[in-house]
C-alpha cells in the first residue's frame, strides 16, 4: 500500500455543509453536507489529483505539519489518507471501498453510491 496523508481544512459553508481545501494542492477542493461526506470527497478529489500529477511526471507535495498551518475563524483539520494503489488501479472511476465511511456512525457502507440507473 502506498498511503498519502494531507491536511485537509474544513469550513462550515453558510448554507449548510461543510467546504474543504488542501492547504498542500491549490485548487483541491470538495464538500459535503456532513463532515463524514465531506471528508470522502476530500479523499477522492485527492486521489485523483495526486494520481493526474503523477501521471504528468510532477512530483507529490510534502504535507505541511498542521502545526505550520493557521486555521481561518471557524477552520478545523481533519487528516485526510488516501491509498495511492486504489486510484493508479482505476483513475477517474469510482470504487465501493473508497466511498465507504470513515466515523461508521451506522455501520453501513454506501452500497448503492453509485448503483447503475
């Protein structure tokens, strides 16, 4: 396994949900209604980005340590670890085990995520 590990810095959004940034890859963005969503668009969007940098032969940035990042007002962190295997296996597709939650708050995975129409 070859596991990536960002900050990613979350936002309460004024309408509801939650915005998220990489301060480590301008214009890494996703959010979520909850932090759990939020946080699994996080982990794909990085995926892919990282895989497509890859790809272009542009070397990975180094994760800045929390600890030299300011929050804005009402910011918070939350580590964001993506399995580079995953997404160099099948770029651009989605995968049941990536959109699986984080905090299982149920226990149940999101089986019918994208279940064919």
């Amino acid at each position: 396994m070859d596991m990536k590990l960002y900050p990613a810095i979350f936002k309460p959004s004024p309408v509801g949900g939650y915005a998220v940034r990489f301060h480590d890859i301008p214009g890494c963005r996703a959010e979520g209604d909850d932090t759990e969503e939020a946080t699994q668009n996080a982990r794909d969007v990085l995926g892919e980005i990282l895989t497509a940098m890859e790809t272009a032969g542009r070397p990975l940035p180094e994760p800045t340590p929390i600890t030299r990042i300011r929050p804005r007002k009402d910011e918070f962190f939350i580590m964001v670890t993506v399995d580079m295997d995953e997404y160099r296996q099948k770029p651009g597709e989605p995968s049941f085990r990536r959109h699986m939650p984080i905090w299982p708050k149920t226990g149940k995975a999101y089986r019918n995520f994208y279940k064919k129409q």
